[in-house]
C-alpha cells in the first residue's frame, strides 16, 4: 500500500492536479475532485439545489417539473447531472470536446461518480452506456468524450460497460434551432441498439454524455434500452442547460450538444 501511495506521490510532483475550473495547480486529492478552494466556494453542485424531479434542471420556483417535462412524456426515469452548463464548466467543457483536453475527462468523471454514487448505494445499477457520436464527428474529433467518461464512471463504481450500445446510422441535423419536438422528430430512426437484447432485460442502466439540453436524443436511446426491456434507465451527464438559458447558447456551444 505504501509503494502505492508513493508511486502516487511521485506522479503528482511531474504531473500536479490542476483546477477543473481556472486550471491552477491545486494539492493533489485523493477521490480525483480536482477544485480548487475558491472555485468550490464558486461553484453550486445541483444536488444542493432545487431541480426538475425528471431532467434536473435547476427551477427557481417550487414546482416539481419543470415545463417541459410537464408537457412531455420521458422514456428515461430519471436524469442527473453535476453542475449548470455556464461559466468555467462551460469553458472546461468546450477544451474537452473541441480542443483536445482529454485529460479533463478523469476530473468531470469523479464529480460524476460522487454525483451518482448515493442513488447507487440506494438501489444498484447494473452497466453502463455511452451516448453514440456521429462518423462526422469521431472523424474530426478522434474520440468520443461520452466513452471517455463512461468508461471511467464504470471502473470507478465497478460495473460492466458496454463501450457501442448504439450506433448512431443517420446524420441529422443540428437541434439548436428546433423546438423538443423536433428534436425527438430529428433523432428518429438516427439510432439503433447494438448489443444483444438479454444482456439489458430487467437492467438498471446509466446512460452517460457530457451535456444534457432538452432531453431529446435521450429519450431516444432510452427508448431503445426500454424496448429492449431495461428496467430503469438515468441520464448522468456532467452539466445540464437551464431551459430558459437555451436561446443565449451560442453556436459553438450547441455544435455538439444536442443531447
């Protein structure tokens, strides 16, 4: 254990943790959540905060949904995410996806983990998923940011994973123009499951991406989980977008959120 904890040590002298959110160099953590004290005096985590009972965004009133999970119907049972998709997240999400900052997948991974962990001592999940990306964008990308962090979310709560579950098999339109229903017309017949159906009957699933806008795209791959008989599915993602705050994304932001 000792040679462990050395070993570690030592990486950390070469290799310091840096801040998640302004990115300098903090004492290295032992349960990964690199933040520094003055960015988690910052930084409200959703878990301590009112949110839609069904996608998790942030309400400021005292309602139980918000209004689009009033008016629509999910085949997801639950969403949870980490943080609001605005200020340093927002700027740490962009490096992750667009500007080859793979390494910040292992922080926003153990602030996934601590996020899901409770709901998994209450009532264990079984596996793992990952949100499909498209040809296009694996191409210009060269990896997929969903992988990254489902596969670590998987080895740190010790559950299967299943790397393709789905196959995305139609380029679609960007969705930042389109209302949820659109988007849920957009995604039809886009996907496809891609693993053999008894290995989901009767599953709690998670279903990992980085951002959750509206919710469209994850209803449709629960959907196909729920076809294929999973038993619960939850999105965990990273951050999720207030609703009322979708209109003043900007392009670059919604490029590549869109689930």
């Amino acid at each position: 254990m000792w040679i462990k904890r050395y070993f570690t040590h030592l990486l950390s002298l070469f290799f310091p943790d840096r801040c998640l959110f302004c990115d300098e160099v903090i004492k290295h953590r032992g349960d990964g959540l690199c933040i520094c004290d003055d960015c988690r005096k910052k930084q409200t985590f959703l878990e301590q905060v009112h949110t839609c009972a069904f996608c998790g965004c942030p309400l400021s009133s005292d309602d139980r949904l918000c209004n689009t999970c009033q008016t629509h119907t999910h085949f997801f049972d639950r969403a949870v995410s980490c943080m609001t998709y605005e200020n340093e997240i927002r700027t740490a999400i962009l490096k992750f996806k667009f500007y080859h900052r793979i390494d910040l997948y292992r922080p926003m991974a153990a602030f996934m983990y601590r996020r899901v962990l409770p709901l998994h001592k209450e009532s264990p999940f079984d596996l793992v998923v990952c949100a499909p990306q498209t040809k296009t964008s694996h191409v210009e990308r060269g990896y997929n940011q969903a992988h990254l962090l489902a596969k670590q979310l998987a080895k740190d709560l010790m559950l299967p994973y299943i790397k393709e579950a789905f196959l995305k098999i139609k380029e679609t339109p960007k969705q930042s123009t389109l209302s949820y229903r659109e988007r849920m017309k957009n995604v039809e017949h886009a996907f496809k499951l891609n693993t053999p159906i008894p290995s989901l009957r009767g599953k709690r699933i998670i279903l990992v991406d980085d951002v959750l806008t509206t919710g469209a795209t994850a209803d449709s791959l629960s959907k196909h989980l729920k076809r294929a008989g999973a038993k619960y599915v939850l999105i965990l993602t990273m951050t999720t977008t207030e609703k009322d705050r979708l209109k003043k994304l900007t392009a670059e932001d919604i490029a590549e959120i869109t689930f």
